[in-house]
C-alpha cells in the first residue's frame, strides 16, 4: 500500500531512466523488477531512451523470467526506435533464456524484427540454429523458420515448384571381384 502511493508517475519515470536503467544490472531481483516496471511505465507513454534501455537491458534478460518478460514486452513496444545492429545480441541472449514463456516472447521479438527488417532471414536462421530451445517452445521456432525458408507469393522467382513432391533415387553399390564399386 505504501509502495502504490510512492510510485512514480511515467513523467516522474521518465525523467529519472538514466537511474532506472542503471539499476537494470543490479543482483538484487526486486531492484531489477522495480526498474523494469518503472520503465515500462515510460514505454507505455513514448518517452522511453531506447538507445539508453537498449544499453543496459541485457542485464535483466539474464535475471528472472519476470525481469526479463518485462524486458521483451518494452522491446516489442519499442520495435520502430531499435537499429538493426542491435537487436540480434538482445534476441541471443533472451532465446537462451531457460524458461519456454521467455523464449517464445523471443520468438514473437523475432519474427517482428524480421518484418521490420531488423535482422536479416540468413541472420536469424542461424541464430535459431545455434540455440538450443525448449521443447514446449520447438513448434514456434519450426513456424518461423518455415517462413524463413518459404518464398513469399509476391517473389518473382517463385517459379510454382515450391509444392512438388521430391523423389530420392537410390542405388544399391556391391563390391564385384576386383575391387571396384558397381
């Protein structure tokens, strides 16, 4: 109750973010939820410093599950005002987040950085390659990579082959006589 009549307003959050962010790196878990909360505040109101919060956020994507849902909800929010060199160390980090509720908002941060042409599709094909994710979290990630591998029906070189069954041919090898493969 006392802590509801002591928070800050977002104009109060907002002109105090340079100490809210800081505070984005600090061990202590309440602190951290408390910052996130407060700048959550001033991303709901347009006056979040993305490039300030995008320098000090990595430290709450690596806390708990919360902090870091916190994070990637102020990320999606803040999509239009990220440069695309920075989203791909942050989009790391919160995919090998342990838990599936924060891998999958990682995901959702993806295919939007994708659309906003944040990352590049080769970019993020191997990011996703290189992670390894939970299992709950697998058929979002097999979605998006779908998309990744499809061509779009708007691509010219979208010759209509996409859609035709392949056929392995397979031969048997014997070794004959002399040695040699037939």
């Amino acid at each position: 109750r006392t802590l509801r009549m002591l928070a800050m307003t977002p104009n109060e959050a907002a002109s105090r973010q340079a100490p809210l962010c800081a505070l984005l790196t600090s061990p202590i878990t309440a602190t951290t939820t408390l910052a996130v909360n407060e700048l959550a505040k001033t991303s709901h109101t347009n006056q979040l410093d993305t490039t300030l919060f995008l320098h000090c956020c990595p430290g709450a994507l690596t806390g708990t599950k919360t902090n870091a849902v916190g994070v990637l909800k102020i990320l999606l929010d803040n999509l239009n005002a990220i440069n695309p060199n920075q989203i791909q160390p942050l989009l790391d980090l919160a995919l090998t987040f342990p838990h599936p509720q924060v891998q999958r908002l990682a995901l959702d941060l993806a295919e939007q950085s994708l659309k906003a042409k944040l990352i590049e599709p080769t970019q993020l094909t191997q990011l996703l390659a290189q992670t390894q994710l939970d299992p709950l979290t697998q058929p979002t990630a097999q979605k998006l990579q779908a998309t990744l591998t499809s061509p779009s029906p708007q691509d010219p070189t979208n010759t209509g082959t996409e859609n035709q069954i392949p056929y392995v041919l397979t031969y048997k090898w014997e070794l004959n006589n002399e040695n040699t493969w037939t």
